[in-house]
C-alpha cells in the first residue's frame, strides 16, 4: 500500500507533511481508526512527517517475525 501512495506523489507535488495528508485521507475502515488514534497519541500541532507515518503504518500493521521472515528470504538471495 505504502508503495502505490508513493508512486501516487510522482504524479503530485507535496512535502513531507502533505504526503501524510494525502496518505491519511485513503484510509478507511479500520485502518482509518487506526490513524485517528496515533494522531490522538500525538502533542497537539504535531505534523507528522511521510517517514514518521511510514514507520508507524509498518510497526503496526507489519508484525515483527514477518519482517524477519523477509530478511531472511532476502539475505538467502
């Protein structure tokens, strides 16, 4: 997902804060409630930058043994 957003910003120009923006505003569902609450975690007025957001999304919905699994997948290359 996070790779189809970002081939989405070669077709706009936004900063780092405006990514996220764009970002948030295709979540939906669950997903969506998600994003309400790590802004609710959030000190008031913070922007949250694309790599912080990226960091987050992949933290929370990416659990840890997959991103091992991968590595591991990878590094056997």
């Amino acid at each position: 997902w996070i790779r189809t957003i970002e081939q989405k910003f070669g077709l706009i120009r936004c900063n780092v804060n405006q990514k996220t923006l764009f970002a948030a505003q295709q979540l939906q569902g669950p997903i969506g409630a998600w994003w309400a609450s790590y802004l609710a975690t959030q000190l008031e007025g913070h922007q949250v930058p694309w790599v912080e957001f990226c960091d987050a999304f992949r933290a929370h919905h990416i659990p840890d043994d997959i991103m091992e699994m991968k590595l591991e997948e990878f590094l056997k290359l």
